[in-house]
C-alpha cells in the first residue's frame, strides 16, 4: 500500500496551526489535539487535500510512478525483440495496479 501523504507535511501543519501529539491511527488517517482541546480529533479531510496538493508526490509515489514507465519502456523494447506480446500484458497489469494503488481513499 502507498502512503499518499508524508509525515512531515502533517506535522509542520500541526505546528502551523496549533495542533499537538499528531498520531497515525492507521494508513491516512492522522489524528491530533486541536487547539485548546482534550480530546483528539481526526487531521479534516480537506486539509489533508490541500497539503497534498501543496506538497505534490510523496517519495513512495514519485518511486511507483517511474517504476511504472521504465518497466513499460523496457516492455516495449522487449516485445518488440522477441516478437512477444506477453512483456506488454506484464506492463499492463504492473501499471493498473499502481494506478489503482496512486488513487487517492478519500471517505
């Protein structure tokens, strides 16, 4: 599974807005003290967007997303070598799997 956000980028807006103790309950899904809280609360979904699109890729996605065009130039290279459509359908299916993986699971 992909993370589709850093730590990093969680905490400093933590630290931007007041937030504290920032934890991750499970994959995504961050939690923290708002300010003057006593009780945590889930990071809102629309400020997650938002550092997402600030921030861009994470190191894990940027990693998926070339391995997904060097595998399809090499299965190119080799389809056309041996004549053999098979490294093409490898291709095909490596890259549906992490396109669906680079989707984001927003509820």
């Amino acid at each position: 599974m992909i993370n589709h956000y850093s730590i990093e980028w969680i905490e400093a807006w933590c630290m931007e807005n007041g937030w504290t103790d920032l934890f991750v309950e499970r994959r995504d899904n961050y939690w923290a003290f708002p300010p003057g809280g006593v009780m945590p609360e889930p990071i809102p979904v629309h400020v997650l967007r938002v550092i997402k699109e600030q921030n861009g890729l994470t190191n894990q996605e940027l990693y998926w997303s070339i391995a997904a065009v060097v595998i399809t130039i090499l299965s190119v290279i080799y389809t056309f070598a041996l004549k053999c459509p098979m490294p093409l359908v490898f291709a095909f299916a490596f890259n549906a799997v992490t396109v669906a993986q680079l989707e984001p699971e927003d509820v």
